[in-house]
C-alpha cells in the first residue's frame, strides 16, 4: 500500500489532539493531514484512505463538514471522534456515518475503527465499532441491538430485555434510559432474584411507620422513587406470583399504596425488565403471569451470547486490558497471539462479566509487559474451544467418517462466524487457504 492510500485526513479545529494522533497514527504507516479550516482548506491532498472528523467545534456545521467530505472526497465515510453519545448526534445528521468513537477513547478502538487494530481481524474484514458511554460493539448482532434500542428508547414502552447472565442487561438499560424522554429523572434499579419476596414487596411499594416489625420509620417504594423516571426490574422471572399480581395493579393504576396504608400515591414510571429464563416456560409451568408477561414484553430485545460475537470478544478485551492496566498501574502493551487465539475459541458460559473479571485477573497477575497463556486458569482450558463435538447418527458409513465430521466442524465454525471466511479459519486454527480447499472439497462453498 503506498503513502498515498495510507493518508489520514483530520478535521479539527484545534491542535489539541495532534501530540496523540501523529505519532499513534504514524506508526502505523499513515500520514496525517490535519484540516483547521473547511472556508480556506489550503491544499489537499488528492486521495486518502480516512477521513477523521474531530468535532470540537459548534455542532450544528456537522452536517455542513460531512457534505464537504462528500463533495471531495466521495466514497469515503468519515470517522467522528465525538465528546457527545451518539443518539445525541443522530439530530444533527441526515445521513449518519457508520462509525462514531466516543471521546475518550483508547488507541485500540481507533486503529480498530480505522483496520489497524488487533491482529484478530485482517486488515479488510474490521468490524465498525459503535462506542456510547458504556456501551461498545464491533458486532453486526449487537450492532441490530443498538439501533433496536435507539429507535425504541424516545418512546415510553416498556422494553423486556433477555440474554444469558452477563450479556450486558443492565448496560442496554442504562443506555435505553438515557435515550429516553425520561433521561433527567431517575433510574431506580431492583434485583428481584436478590431479595426474599416480603422485604422485595416493601422495598417496591415502601411502607409506613410501624406496617411490621421493625418498620420504625416510613419509607418510600422503588415505584413511588421512580416516578416520572425508568423502574428496571431485574430478573424478573424470579419474582413470586402473588407479587407479580401487585404489580400489574400499579402499572394499570400509575398509583401505588405503602404497606400500613390505604393512601395512593403517584407511580408514572416507565418500566424495563430483564431476564435470563424464558418466561414462555414459566407461563406454561403456571409461575409467571400471562397478563404481567404481555404487560412488560411491549418490546423484546434480546442480548446474544458473547460466543456469537467474535468481533467483540477481542474489541471488550482490549478495553478491559486499558481498564485495569490503569487501575492498578501496571505498564502492560497487550496479550499473546495465543491468548487472543484462546479468547476467541473459548465459549464464555459467564459471557461479558466472565472475560471482564479473568481480564482484571491476569493483570493483576502478570509481571510481564505481554499477558500470556500461561496465565489462563487451568479450569478454562479444560473446558475447550467454542465449538461443539460434531454428533453422529447410528446408520451408514458416513455417519462414522473422519472426513464427515471434519466437514461438520467447519460447517458449524461458518454458521458461528454467519459465514465470514477469515474468522472461521482462525477459529479453526487454520490458514484461510486450507479452508476454503476444505470448503470446496466438501461442497461448503
């Protein structure tokens, strides 16, 4: 690639970034050419590859900035470096780019963004990264999510969020909460796995002086603290059935009564929940209401596993490595090929939550400036790769073939992958040539 293609230009309007930018951006071979002025630009240069928009000035010329990006540089979709969350962009933009990293930002996430990053990914297949507050994907399924929840989120729906354990529930309910017409007022959490159902009860209605033993103040409700503002019940499917029946009465009434008294008080919240069960079953099983169930599943938004996200196994990585190496002060520059290479085919049963605490773990642990495989728990390594064993029916030769369970295996790597070649051969651990010979040798193509 020449220099040519390899030119970066930044819109800015300040050199505030520029000691950060060059030297990252130049060691990667590009050549950076910053733009303080879109009226008197100077010369430009003919081609680039990227187009950097740093918006540090008044937001209302973004529109007119990426008009001129695409009058003189068209096909080439410029990156915002962005101090704002991006539903607070979408406003501004009648045709929004594809990738907006939120300041600040690591120098992972932007060569990432730019095809430069890891080493995970080859440098045509990155993945676009959205990054807002503390929500950050490379991945299509999580980007679909993100789009679901921006569109969802200016409404007062109540939203049903599903997923395994630590798939990010409660980082899509803050994010829901604020993109919603209710972002100035509370977000009033309640884990309903977490509590026995009595002390659940007073602590989502609140109770007056003397309601029981012990009550010897009055105290106001989850639902009467939440008013005007977003209620997230969490695990939802633990909650007993007599108090399901309660709160369907305060999200018909918007009123709720304290324990100890008949007065009704104001309870306009917006409510979302979440869940790792499949409350279908549990309405089949007699043990979740059908009223409540249709009453907060007004939109469902489901979480996929981080097993299906390769992309965001190493971007979460990365960003859980800058986290901790800052916490705990440690001058760390990144993990092994082989650890990435483990990272990817592990199948992360504790999903975000599992990889954000082993990522804390090893760098706590590690006295080396590269994180090692040596520092995987052996629990983990007993546990394999991602994929599963390829299962055979009794009957006919085949079914017993070393050459039919290959095939299997690299069938379910390609729907893993939803068919991207270049990390289905790395899951595999093996080079892109092998697999597609492999592919066309059994019919896979």
């Amino acid at each position: 690639m020449t220099n040519r293609s390899r030119r970066i230009l930044l819109i800015t309007r300040t050199e505030n970034d520029l000691p950060f930018l060059r030297p990252l951006l130049e060691r990667e071979g590009f050549i950076l050419h910053p733009l303080f002025s879109l009226s008197d630009p100077g010369p430009l240069p003919r081609t680039v590859s990227h187009i950097i928009i740093d918006i540090n000035f008044d937001i209302n010329r973004l529109e007119s900035a990426l008009q001129w990006c695409r009058e003189h540089y068209p096909g080439v979709n410029p990156l915002l470096l962005s101090p704002l969350p991006a539903d607070s962009l979408a406003p501004f933009l009648s045709l929004q780019p594809p990738v907006i990293i939120k300041k600040p930002f690591s120098s992972e996430e932007l060569l990432m963004s730019l095809g430069d990053g890891s080493s995970a990914f080859p440098a045509d297949e990155k993945p676009a990264l959205i990054r807002d507050g503390s929500f950050m994907t490379a991945s299509p399924k999580m980007e679909a999510v993100y789009e679901l929840v921006r569109q969802v989120a200016p409404t007062d729906a109540f939203v049903l969020v599903r997923g395994e354990t630590g798939t990010g529930k409660e980082v899509i309910t803050r994010l829901i909460h604020r993109m919603s017409l209710r972002r100035n007022e509370k977000l009033v959490p309640i884990n309903c796995a977490a509590l026995p159902e009595s002390l659940l009860e007073s602590e989502l209605f609140g109770f007056e002086k003397g309601a029981f033993t012990g009550a010897s103040e009055s105290k106001p409700g989850k639902f009467e603290y939440a008013h005007k503002g977003t209620l997230f019940l969490d695990e939802i499917g633990d909650m007993a059935l007599p108090l399901q029946a309660k709160v369907l009465r305060v999200l018909q009434d918007k009123e709720v009564e304290r324990l100890g008294s008949h007065e009704k008080r104001k309870a306009d919240v917006r409510v979302v929940s979440a869940t790792h069960q499949p409350l279908e079953d549990l309405m089949e099983k007699g043990l979740f209401r059908e009223d409540l169930y249709y009453r907060l599943n007004v939109i469902s938004v489901r979480l996929p596993p981080l097993r299906e996200r390769p992309e965001d196994i190493i971007l979460l990585s990365a960003s859980f490595l800058e986290e901790f190496k800052n916490k705990y002060s440690k001058e760390i520059e990144g993990f092994s090929r082989e650890v990435r290479d483990f990272f990817l085919r592990y199948s992360w049963p504790g999903n975000v939550r599992e990889l954000r605490n082993l990522v804390e773990s090893m760098v706590i642990l590690t006295r080396k400036r590269v994180i090692t495989n040596e520092l995987l728990p052996d629990s983990l390594k007993e546990k394999g790769p991602r994929l599963a064993a390829p299962s055979f029916q009794p009957g006919g030769k085949e079914a017993f073939s070393l050459e039919s369970g290959e095939k299997e295996l690299i069938r379910q790597a390609l729907e893993t992958t939803g068919g991207n070649r270049a990390r289905t051969a790395r899951i595999l651990g093996i080079a892109r040539s092998t697999l597609y010979n492999k592919m066309e040798k059994y019919g896979l193509s």
